[in-house]
C-alpha cells in the first residue's frame, strides 16, 4: 500500500495512538460501569460526549483502513481483527442511536466488546500474547475437563443423594431436628443440588467440614462417600487436570 494515508496508517506512530485511545476508553468504560452503580441512573452529559468522541474517533480509524486496505481488508491477515473492529464500530452508532433506555442489555454488551478490543494491543507485549496464547489453546481441555468433573459429581451425588433418601424414610429419621432436616435438603436435596455443593466444596467456596459434620447423624457411609469426593477430587483430579493443562500449554 503506497501514500500519505497508507503509510499513516501502516505506521507505528498511529498504531500506539490507536491502542492508547483503546486503553483510555477501557479505563473510561471501567469508570462510567462503576458510575452507574454508585449514582443509578443515565450517565452525565459530559459522559456521554467523551463516549460519542471515542466512537467517532474509532470509526475514523475504520475508515482510514477501508481507504486503503479496501476490500482486502476483509481477507488479509488481520481480517478477523478487522471485521470485529466494523462490527463494533456498527454496533456502537446503533446503540447510540437507540438511546440510553431503549435496550440497556444491548448497550451493555456492545460496552463490553469494547473492553474486550483491548486484546488487540497484546501485539505489543510479547509474554502477555504467550499467556493468551496458550489460554486459547487449552480451551478444548478446558471443556473436557468440566466434562469429566461434572460426570464424577452426577455419580457420587446420585450415591449420595439416594442413600439420603434410604436415612430419611428409615425410623431414625425421627431423631433428626427439623432445622438439620431442613440443612440436608437445601444442600443435598436433589442430584442438582448436591452436584453444586461437591462444586463449592472443590473449588474453594465452601468448607467441605461443615457439609461432613452435617451429614455425620445420617451415617457413616453418607460422610464416607462425600469425603471420599471431595478428597478425589482435590488430590487426584485436579492434579491431572493441571498436567493437562501445563502440557497444552506447553505444546
């Protein structure tokens, strides 16, 4: 590409200047996001001009890439950059045009594709490309992986879940207050619900003890099987999967 613009354009000048007005926006939508929530209601005037001036100045730079690029722009190397750029662009003007209140989801989202362009400038930090990189490249693994659990807590929820059932119709279910009964089926009340407390217990968003000692007056084989999961999980499972993952990433 030969000219004035092609070489603007092309150059490491603008390229800097684009991804700086990309990271001030993102700091800026990080701003207005937090505005929102503190004082609820529309974003003050002086907001909403600096968010027009950011979307006039990124559909400049489109236009200045469809001058010269043309329609290779759509087929080059950077083409899947380049057609996330128009489509934001578009999205952009269209939320601006419905207005603040016509669709708060919409807006919402098209601020948060705006966020998400910051990715582009990855290109300038060689580690930080590397990590995405291989975030990108482990997500086949990633989803197997919560495959595989999800598969390891239907089957020891059911064992669970129906050995509960077995305690509860038992005669000894009389010794149990009604605020321990009413314990056990908010946490282990269905197949569901169990899965999502083998979930919190797994991953740190709950203490596994307070589950055990809740399940102790049910039986010793209920506590042996929950604890028996819990520790799979923690001590084999994870570590399997982290050597998945290191491997991927690896490669």
């Amino acid at each position: 590409r030969e000219g004035r613009v092609a070489r603007l354009v092309q150059s490491i000048g603008w390229e800097t200047f684009i991804s700086l007005a990309i990271c001030l926006n993102t700091i800026f939508i990080v701003y207005t996001a937090d505005y929102q929530m503190a004082y609820v209601g529309e974003l003050p005037v002086w907001a909403q001009e600096v968010e027009t001036c950011f979307a006039i100045l990124f559909l400049f730079e489109l236009l200045l890439k469809l001058y010269v690029h043309k329609l290779y722009f759509f087929c080059n190397d950077k083409m899947s950059w380049n057609n996330f750029d128009l489509a934001l662009v578009f999205f952009t003007f269209m939320a601006s045009l419905a207005g603040e209140d016509s669709n708060a989801t919409f807006l919402r989202s098209v601020r948060v594709l705006r966020v998400a362009r910051a990715l582009q400038i990855l290109k300038f930090a060689t580690q930080l490309r590397c990590i995405l990189q291989s975030i990108l490249g482990s997500l086949m693994s990633l989803f197997w992986a919560f495959m595989v659990l999800f598969f390891i807590f239907i089957l020891f929820a059911t064992a669970l879940v129906q050995g509960l059932a077995l305690h509860l119709s038992s005669p000894e279910a009389e010794f149990l207050d009604e605020e321990a009964n009413a314990q056990l089926r908010k946490f282990f009340g269905s197949v569901t619900t169990t899965v999502l407390t083998f979930h919190f217990c797994s991953t740190g968003g709950d203490d596994w003890v307070d589950y055990a000692f809740l399940l102790y007056p049910t039986g010793i084989v209920n506590v042996v099987v929950f604890m028996f999961t819990v520790s799979f999980t923690h001590i084999a499972l994870m570590n399997i999967l982290t050597g998945i993952f290191v491997e991927k990433a690896i490669q």
